[in-house]
C-alpha cells in the first residue's frame, strides 16, 4: 500500500511540491511500483487519496448546469481555471484512477504566468512518468499489438486529448490543472496489466539501474540504450504504419552509430552483430535489412526506406496486407530486443569499445568488415 499523505509529508519537509496524474493501463488488479523516481499505483493500493483531492481548488461543471450557472461559476476567474473546466475533468478521475506520483521544484510551477507555460509544464511532467516505464514497456511491449500500451500519463479515460495533473505544493491547496495536449496517439486498449506478483524485483532491475545518469559506472553505451529506449517507446505509439516504421528505421541507426551519422551500409553489420549467430544467419539478415533500406533490383530502388523517405511513398501501400505488416513489426520486436539486450551488458564502454566487440563477435563467425 503506498501512503500519499506521508509521501506528500516528506516532500513537503524537503521543499518539493508533488505531482498526482493519471497513470491508466498498467496494472490489472493491484499493484505499486517505483521506477526513475516515478511511483505508479493501482488505485486499490492508495491511501490517502481522497483527503488530498477533495482539498484541490477545481471547478466541476454539473450535468444540470445551465449557461447562466456556468457563467456565475467562472466569473472572475483565472484563465488556467477557466481552462481547466472545460476540460471537463473531475475530482472522481483522480479517486478512482490509478496514478503517476513524483515530486518536482515549486519553482517550476509558480513562476508560470500563462496558461500555454501550464501546458508546457504538464507536457513535461507527462513525458518524465512516460520515460519512467520505458524499461517496463521493453519488457512488456512490442511494436505490434498495440492494445498492450498503456495510456500515456496525464490523460484520463474518454479525456478526449486532454491532459490534467493535480499539483499539490507545501503550505498551499492543491490545485488540479488541465488542458489540450493533443501531440500524439493515445492507448485505450487493455495495457500492460501487470499484477503485484510482477513488479517483484523490478524495483533497483539491472535494466533500469545500469542506464540511470547517476549510475557511477554508466558509459557512452549505457547513455545510447537510455536514449534508445526512450525513441522505441515513442515508435511504440506512432498513429500510423508508416510513421512507426521510420521512427524505426531511426532508432536502428542510432543504435548502430550513437549520434554519429554514417550510412546504413555501415551500420548494418553493427546491428547484425547482435542478432546472428551464424555466417548463414547473418547472410540472411543482410538481405532482410537491404529490403528494410535499400535494394535494387532491375535499376529500381525497392527498399522501404528509400521509398518512403525518398519518394513519398507509404509503408500501408507497400505492404497491403494488415497480417504482414504485423508480421514485419513482430520481427523488427524481435530485432530490437536483441540488439538492446545484447548492449546491456556493455553500459560500462565506450561506443568505440562496443564497436570493437561487435567486430570480434562477427569475427567468430566468419565475417570480417
């Protein structure tokens, strides 16, 4: 059980203000877990919630109001409570909700004059929650069903693009804040669903440790997979074929080369690395990453990439059929997965090192580049 007053206590005492967001779409029927200082719990696992909403500053819209008692409600009202009400969010979304909790410096919050810098400010503390579970979603996620995701911090159930959070700061009311954050796909399937029997031991999981900035042994790989997992995790939730399959495409290159750019040519072999265990396997990923990027065949350029990037071309068009393009990010899951795992255990090198032990690994199965 995770005690919101005593965790809103110590914030307090420590000069943090706090942040309560809907966090829907991660466990099933319980369940607490803390990643990246980001606490998410189900909403059976809260104590203390409702004491801290019913104090929050919120002007509800009844279903019996008429334009006149909407109008008395918001006279002489801010433009963030304005804002914020017709959003239509409510108290009850936060009672009955599961929930993102974290601290953050009030200065941030009460510096801001406007409401756009309210929406910044939301949008910034819907993606520290969202990169929060980018390991969790590694594990548990894949590129092709997307109904497994979780909704994205901040929105609520049939929120209608909206994000809210209640912020809560020392010695002041809470105050719940909302407004349009419409900037992406939004999961409405069942999620993740974990239980509490699943979060055993991924509190302190070497996944998440070995990458965190202040991981005192964490090296240039270490910073590539946290970047890495961070662009996965967002072509998770791309709104189209085409758009997840570039983002990608993107993401292969990056884990290939770091930041630095290079063709694809040459970092095919980086990637292949990983993934081959023989020279025949390797043969054949080859030809699979040529059709992904760049093949010719009979003077015309086939390869996805080129064609999408280079020609307009979309990737619904390309592969017609729903069945194979699942089966294409099925298979590029697969490819991540072994490509990121297998740099796990160098978080601690340098890229220069990691290419070196890419080369030997090819080396011992025949391939020299």
């Amino acid at each position: 059980m995770f005690d919101l007053e005593e965790y809103c206590t110590q914030q307090f005492s420590a000069g943090r203000g706090v942040v309560i967001m809907p966090a829907l779409g991660i466990f099933s029927v319980d369940g607490v877990l803390t990643q990246s200082e980001v606490t998410f719990a189900h909403s059976s696992c809260i104590s203390g919630v409702s004491s801290i909403i019913e104090q929050a500053h919120l002007i509800e819209i009844q279903e019996d109001f008429t334009t006149q008692d909407i109008k008395y409600q918001l006279d002489g009202r801010s433009i963030r409570e304005v804002a914020t009400t017709f959003t239509c969010i409510k108290k009850s979304v936060f009672t009955n909700s599961d929930l993102a909790i974290f601290s953050f410096d009030p200065l941030h919050f009460q510096s801001f004059k406007h409401h756009d810098s309210d929406l910044l400010f939301l949008k910034s503390l819907s993606d520290q929650a969202f990169n929060a579970l980018n390991v969790i979603r590694f594990m548990h996620c894949d590129l092709f069903v997307p109904d497994k995701l979780p909704m994205i911090p901040g929105y609520w159930q049939n929120s209608n693009g909206f994000m809210g959070a209640c912020i809560a700061l020392p010695n002041q009311l809470p105050e719940i804040v909302a407004g349009s954050q419409m900037g992406g796909a939004v999961s409405s399937g069942l999620g993740i669903g974990l239980e509490s029997t699943d979060t055993i031991g991924m509190e302190g999981h070497p996944f998440v440790t070995a990458i965190e900035p202040d991981e005192p042994s964490r090296n240039e790989v270490g910073k590539i997979i946290e970047h890495a997992l961070k662009l996965y995790n967002r072509a998770m939730y791309a709104n189209s074929d085409t758009l997840k399959f570039i983002n990608v495409m993107a993401l292969f290159e990056y884990l290939g080369t770091g930041d630095k750019f290079t063709s694809f040519k040459q970092v095919r072999p980086k990637l292949q690395s990983h993934i081959a265990q023989s020279r025949e396997q390797y043969e054949n990923l080859s030809k699979v990453f040529q059709t992904l990027t760049s093949l010719t065949v009979d003077g015309v350029n086939v390869g996805y990439r080129t064609r999408i990037i280079h020609e307009g071309a979309l990737l619904e068009d390309l592969i017609p059929l729903a069945p194979e393009r699942e089966k294409l990010f099925r298979d590029l899951t697969q490819y991540i997965q072994l490509i990121i795992r297998g740099m796990y255990q160098f978080t601690d090198h340098t890229l220069e090192s990691l290419q070196e032990q890419r080369t030997l690994k090819l080396q011992t199965i025949g391939i020299s580049t």
